[in-house]
C-alpha cells in the first residue's frame, strides 16, 4: 500500500517531466518513421541539416524554458528545499540532554504523530503545530530534529525569513508550495514535519495600516489558511515553529488551537543539565579526567547549552595554543573569561588614566564584596577589553528568577562603587561612569515607576500609561523617588569606601602593579585586613558568568 502511494507521488511530483519525456520519445520515433520514408536525396540533404536544426532547437528550447521557470514556475517564489527523511536527521532522542519538561510535551506530539489513527477512533484531532519559545541558542532546533528522527517522516526545515522578499506574492505563493510538497510527502510516506525556523520573521502580528508589511502580511495569511483554512484537508503535516520572540509579539490567530495547537516553553539548563551537557561535550575533545564538572556546571549558571560548547570549543583552542595534550581546569577557566569578558587587548593610556581606573574598578570590587552577598567576585582587571578599560567579574552564586528590593538596591550600590571611589580619591570624577549610571538609573527608574519600590508608596506599573495623560506634577514626584535611591545608595557606598579607605588604596596599588586580580589574590588582600572570607563560590551554587561592571 505504501510502495503504491510512493509510485503515484513520485508521479504527480513530477508528471510535467514524465509528459514532456514521453511527447519527445513520440516525436523522435515519429520524426524517423518520416525520415525512413523519404527519397533517397531528401533523406540524405535532411540529414545533413540536422545537425543545424538540433543547434537551432536546443537555444530555442533553452530560452523557453529559461522563460517559463522565471515568469511561469515562480522564479522568485520558486522553493528549493529537498525534504530530509527522519532517520537521516541522525539526531536521538538521548541526544537531547536536559529540557525534561519540554521532551515530555514534545514526545507525546511524536506519539500523537505516530499514533494517529488511534487518536481519531477517540474522537481527539490530530496536533497541526508545535511552537517552541525560549531564549537563543537552548536547543529549539536540535528538539525539532529529534522529533523528526524520532517520528520517522520527511523533515522540511526552513526559516523564516526565507519567505519575504521584496516582491508582493513571493512569500504567499512559497508558503503554498510549501505545504503542497508536504503533502505529496505526506500521502507518499505517512506524514510530513515541517519546521519553520524564526517564525517571528513572518508571524508576527500583522499591521492593517496601508502599505503596512503588505507582504509579511500576506505571507502570514497563506500559512494560516494552509494550516487550518476551508481546504480541511485530512494529510498528516505537522509545523513546528521556533522563535525567540515572546508569545505576546506574535499573531493571534497564529496561536489559536487549530493551528499552533500545543506551546513548548524551551529554557535555560538548570545545574544538573549543565553537568550533563558538559560531560557530552568535552567527550568530543581531550579533557583532564579530574575536571570538576559539577564546579563548571555551578559556574555557568544562566548559560545557555550553545554557551556551554563555545567554552568547550574554546578552552580546546586555548589547549592547542599552548601546546597542551589536554584541556585543563586553567584553559576552561580562560575560556570562560574570553567568552564573559571578551578579549583583552593593549591600549595606551595616561598614567592618570590608568590610576583613575585602577581605583574605579577596586570600588566596584570592594562593594561587590562588602554589600552585594548573592555575587562572588572572581576577577578584577584594568586591562581594555570589549571598548572598556577594565572590568570586575562578579557573577551570581544562584540563579535568580527575580529579585527583592534589597537585592535590587545591591546592584545600584555595585554600580554605584566605581564613581564613589573616584571621587573619595580624587574629589572628581571620569567619563567612565557613565554605562554605570545608566545601568543604575534603569534599576532605580523601574523600582520606583514599575515596581511599587518609591519611598512615597506609589504602587503600580505607571509605564503602561502613556506619559503625556500623567500629570507632571505626579511624573515630577516619581523622579524625585528615583532621584532619592541614587543618592541614597550612593552615600551608603562613599560611608563604605571611606570607612575602607586602606583597602581601597591597597586593591588600586595591586591592580596597578599587576593589573588583573584573581579570586585566591582578592581573598588574600581582605584577609590581611581581617574582613572575613567569603563562601567559598566553587562550594555554593555559584557564578553566572556575566561581568558585572565595566568601566
């Protein structure tokens, strides 16, 4: 049954070539039953132009179909995409590490698929789509390959953007041969998955004002019709939609059951995942046996699993660069910085400069270590890097999903450390405060306008309202409220710094020596001070990697 419904699909995909095949077999064995006939002179002085005919026919032939492929078969809209057959993706379902709440959904959408006949003795429908959302690179599209190899069916990935072109009608009339392949695909082998990769590219929801995204519009509105229109077709085609835009940005009628029926949220890897995903990947490469996966997994906290490779790929860069066998504690512990901090470069700066930013960095550094407990500071360094003269690394212990008022209010003091020191040492200060003010401005401004945080109670999300109908006397009374946590955090910062005036000449004489600090060192320098050594952040649920301040 199957083998037949093959045969005929093979023949309506391609029953122009095998017509046209056939007229030419006809008209050649016709063209020498005539030629045989002929006289003796005829059929010679007609083959001896044959050979200037045949050149005549073939550039005439070539520039119809030239002109038929363009204008007739879609030129622009024409769609060159070969399907995958599931079990060519070579992707398992065991390939897919982590992600346990979103395997579950999706492996009862391969069942659904498998399974589909005993869905409908139920009196249930068949799933029509499956969308995937979640943050870049946490393995929408590596699920998606595993539902295909999973379900065994033809796999037809595209991305979004691929349907939009400049030209009205391209993107409409490619979805059409979209889903028309498909479902010669789907009468031929059972079924058919489509995946749509950045759906958000066409799905988004759509404008109605003139000339308004005409063409993203039409796109859109093909693919809601192929996906549940009048046509009320019965083939077996599941889209699976990617995107890393929220659900609230996208169309609704593209979400509504029907069409996008089941909604897989894909997040980042929890510790556990994280250890898992580290363990996959440096059996790819030469590790050390003795590497503490467990302490890298607690120190890439919020890292995605493509973030997780890149550290792999490039401790194993820095192995090979200096000339190691194997890749070691110290060359992933780099690779974590070149990937959080970015390169570090040589810049030729002022002895002021360097000083003023020497000092800079020790009051993010000694604030990160004295208010803020949820941080561990792991590094501190003057050394330019990503257009910065220096950075403090101080990533998370834990993850945190959302923060309390005295959490927030930590990272205004953080940002806050570097302009304090400068002006306790210096009684001015530098341009290089300014990404910290704007860092510690955007916390203090959503406290007080967003978040009920303002000393005068206000409660409310006010930045839903548009700020010409708020009174000014009520935005001015906001902006005072935010206005008072700067200066409140930052006169708590200058009473620390001040209070700690030793230790901040000390680290800015390190740095300035040495000009980067790691962790044992930081640790080092507080002791001698007799300020207790904090947690140690390879024990406690720590690091998310991210630099926390830049100068």
């Amino acid at each position: 049954m199957m083998v037949r419904r093959r045969i005929q699909m093979f023949f309506r995909q391609h029953k122009v070539k095998i017509i046209l095949t056939l007229v030419v077999l006809i008209l050649l064995v016709l063209s020498v039953i005539g030629l045989m006939s002929l006289e003796s002179f005829y059929r010679k002085m007609t083959i001896a132009t044959m050979p200037v005919q045949f050149i005549m026919a073939g550039i005439h032939a070539g520039i119809f179909v030239f002109m038929y492929l363009t204008f007739m078969r879609g030129g622009f809209a024409k769609l060159d995409k070969a399907p995958i057959k599931g079990k060519d993706v070579s992707i398992s379902w065991s390939d897919v590490i982590g992600m346990h709440d979103a395997k579950q959904e999706a492996w009862e959408v391969v069942q659904l698929i498998k399974d589909r006949a005993n869905v409908r003795k139920m009196g249930g429908s068949v799933i029509k789509g499956l969308l995937m959302l979640g943050p870049p690179g946490c393995g929408k599209t590596y699920m998606a390959k595993a539902i295909a190899t999973e379900s065994d069916m033809p796999f037809i990935s595209m991305s979004g953007s691929e349907f939009v072109e400049i030209f009205v009608g391209v993107g409409a009339s490619r979805v059409r041969k979209l889903f028309q392949k498909a479902r010669d695909l789907a009468f031929g082998y059972g079924g058919c998955i489509i995946f749509i990769d950045e759906l958000d590219a066409i799905g988004r929801s759509r404008s109605f004002s003139f000339m308004g995204g005409q063409e993203t519009n039409s796109t859109l509105n093909q693919l809601l019709a192929e996906m549940d229109g009048l046509k009320g077709t019965d083939d077996n085609i599941v889209v699976i939609g990617a995107t890393n835009a929220h659900e609230q940005h996208m169309d609704q009628a593209l979400l509504r059951p029907g069409r996008f029926d089941r909604k897989i949220m894909v997040t980042n890897p929890s510790q556990d995942d994280r250890e898992e995903l580290f363990k996959f990947y440096l059996k790819k490469v030469k590790a050390e046996e003795q590497l503490d996966l467990g302490r890298l997994a607690r120190r890439a906290v919020g890292k995605s699993p493509a973030d997780i490779a890149n550290i792999v790929k490039e401790a194993a860069l820095i192995a090979t660069r200096n000339k190691k066998t194997a890749i070691g504690q110290k060359e992933i512990s780099e690779a974590f910085e070149r990937v959080d901090l970015g390169i570090k470069y040589r810049l030729t700066v002022t002895p002021r400069e360097k000083a003023m930013t020497a000092y800079h960095e020790s009051g993010h550094l000694i604030i990160n270590y004295l208010k803020a407990p949820s941080k561990t500071v792991f590094k501190a360094s003057i050394m330019p890097r990503r257009g910065t003269l220096g950075v403090v690394w101080a990533p998370e212990r834990e993850e945190l999903h959302s923060r309390s008022k005295e959490q927030l209010l930590e990272l205004i003091m953080v940002s806050l450390g570097g302009y304090a020191a400068e002006k306790v040492q210096y009684a001015t200060t530098s341009s290089g405060v300014t990404s910290d003010f704007a860092n510690s401005m955007e916390i203090a401004h959503n406290m007080v306008w967003k978040m009920g945080m303002g000393r005068n109670g206000f409660v409310g999300d006010y930045t839903v309202i548009p700020k010409e109908e708020i009174a000014e006397e009520f935005k001015l009374t906001l902006n005072k409220d935010t206005n008072h946590i700067m200066q409140e955090c930052l006169v708590e910062v200058e009473k620390v710094l001040v209070e700690n005036k030793a230790i901040l000449d000390r680290f800015a004489k390190e740095l300035l020596a040495r000009e980067e600090l790691e962790y044992d060192e930081i640790i080092a320098i507080f002791s001698e001070f007799g300020i207790k050594e904090q947690e140690d952040a390879y024990k406690a649920p720590s690091p998310q990697g991210e630099a926390d301040q830049k100068t």
